[in-house]
C-alpha cells in the first residue's frame, strides 16, 4: 500500500484520564477558558505521554497532544515518508485527534500537512485553520488561520491547548525525562503574516530558536480566480473554475457547507461532508487530502488519505467527481476534458 493510501497517523486517545462520555460533557467554553492551562503547565502534563509516543513511533515524524483542564484528552503521531502525511484535528469521530468534549470545536478544526524529513534532518510542517470561524491562536496570543514551523507549536483552539513536536522517534533521548525539558525547549522566532507555498528546501535549522510563520488559511467561499496569474482550472462536475497561484498555495477547501468553495456542485451531493477535502500545492503539484470525510476521497478508483491530481484523473467525493487541468498562466479559455 502507497503512503497516498495509507493512514498515517497513530493514536491513543482518552490518555491518562477517566472515560468521559461525551453525549453529557458540554461544558460553557467560558469555564473552559477560564480554566485553560498555560502552555507551560499543559507541556508538563503532556511530556511523559509525548515521550512515550515518540518512542512508539520509531522514526521521524511529529507527536503531538491536546489538553484540557482535566489533563490530558488525546495523543497521537503522524510518521514522516517520503511524500506528505496530514492528520486532522477536531470534533468529528472520524478525525485523527479526536475531542469530542467541547461543543465549540469544529468537527473538522485544523489539519496538519507534514512535509518528509528535509535534507538538514529538520521536519516542517503546516497546521491550517479549516475556516472553523474561531481559527486558533499562537503561544503569544495572535488569532492565526496557519502556521509553518520546524521546531514544537504551542497552540490554543477552542478549549483546548494543542502541543506539536517534531521528534526523531528515539523517545526524545536528548531531552530531560522530566518536565525540567521545557527549559531546554529552543525558543519560538514568530515571523509575519504571508500568502505563499512552503520555501524551496535548505537549512532551515535556526540554532537560537525555531522558525514560526504565520500563514493564511485556506480559500472557502468566494472567487479563487481574483489573481491575473492562474495556476490551473478545477472542474467540478460540468462546472469550471479558474484557480489562481495564490489559492492553490493557501489551499482550496470543498464540501458542502457554505464554507466550502464549490458548494453550488457539492451541496447536492448527500455522500458529501460538509467539509470533505483540502485541495492544496505541494512541491508546485496539486494534491487533495481527505479531511475525515465519512465517505471518503478516490482517485483513479483508489481510497486515499492524500495524493496528487494528475492531469486527467477524476477524484471523487461522494458521487461527485472532479478533475484538475495544469498549466493555464494566462486567462484563456480551457477545454474540458471528457
């Protein structure tokens, strides 16, 4: 099985901490954030569960843990490959951190896109707000639709404090077993805001602390066509879209929620989720990723967790299905292929 088809992420969730059921666990996102851990509390807290899932693991890639103020409500890792791995963070059972507990989460909150292991041995990553109308916020407080780093994230969405740290997968052997670590934890360099796809490979290791850019989130509602330099044309069922550089690059979200783009072709698809897939560039190629859709994503007749669109392949979500044509740099007019 391809690393497209497989799913990646492993996960324990309800760690250290009694079942709770979740029909009966809303609670009023005012005491939750009245209550909400500092970051540094909250790593103290998650450490021995991220070092035990890094050791699980065996091999680079990203662990991470969310918490609440009753300790510790999942934890999970994604594994590197030689391609992109995503996971998806948020309410809806069949997300990869699932947290069930607050009614203000998203189904679908955030998703990861992990990039393989750079040349320098660094792991980058993206976490992607997917239009949840509350976004998430950074460890000095700024409301964010994304970020890209290569060192740990320290994040607060909804109720919830999300802790991401890439690891070698040798259980964080070069780190204190104790929660004395967070002394040792290289500090965050926060950069501004920018619309752009991940930077070409390189050195990418800032020995006084690790790189943090703030990014835009995905393109939903609306035009993705404003910009005079397209990167391709999406068709969705008979209709056509011209796609420009900069919405590609942000990512394309699609279902059937009016947050979705393409929701006129969508919404009358029942197999749909309301928010089923990211259409996104990855290394100047567009890919879809399946959002823990209930349904899920096909290319080429395959299930996949996230793959490429090559010309002329027809993807589908629910029965719906749509195609990508490269190549367009200037407005003229497109055949649609049969």
């Amino acid at each position: 099985m391809s690393d497209e088809h497989s799913r990646l992420f492993e996960t324990v969730r309800g760690a250290q901490r009694p079942h709770v059921n979740s029909c009966t666990a809303a609670v009023d996102p005012k005491v939750f954030a009245y209550f909400r851990l500092s970051n540094r509390d909250a790593f103290a807290a998650a450490w021995p569960s991220l070092r035990e899932r890094s050791a699980a693991l065996g091999r680079p890639g990203l662990v991470m843990a969310a918490m609440d103020v009753r300790g510790v409500a999942a934890v999970g890792a994604v594994a590197a490959t030689d391609s992109l791995a995503t996971a998806v963070i948020g309410r809806h059972s069949e997300a990869d951190l699932h947290l069930p507990d607050d009614p203000t989460l998203s189904l679908r909150h955030l998703v990861v896109l992990l990039d393989p292991v750079g040349e320098y041995g660094d792991t980058r990553y993206r976490v992607l707000d997917l239009d949840s109308g509350r976004a998430f916020a950074d460890e000095e407080g700024e409301d964010l639709d994304g970020i890209e780093t290569d060192g740990p994230a320290f994040l607060t969405s909804a109720s919830y404090r999300v802790i991401i740290f890439p690891t070698r997968g040798d259980g964080f052997a070069d780190l204190p077993e104790d929660a004395s670590a967070w002394e040792a934890i290289p500090p965050r360099v926060y950069h501004p805001l920018r619309v752009a796809e991940a930077p070409a490979p390189g050195p990418r290791v800032i020995r006084e602390g690790s790189r943090v850019l703030r990014l835009a989130g995905p393109v939903y509602e609306g035009r993705v066509d404003t910009d005079p330099d397209l990167a391709g044309a999406l068709v969705i069922g008979d209709a056509l879209f011209g796609v420009d550089v900069p919405s590609i690059q942000r990512g394309i979200l699609l279902g059937r929620y009016p947050r979705c783009f393409g929701v006129e072709v969508f919404g009358r698809d029942g197999l749909v989720s309301r928010v089923h897939a990211l259409l996104i560039a990855f290394r100047g190629k567009p890919w879809v990723i399946d959002l823990a859709s209930t349904n899920g994503v096909y290319v080429l007749g395959e299930p996949v967790r996230q793959a490429p669109i090559t010309p002329g392949a027809r993807v589908f979500v629910g029965e719906t299905s749509f195609g990508w044509i490269p190549g367009k740099r200037k407005r003229e007019s497109f055949d649609i292929p049969e």
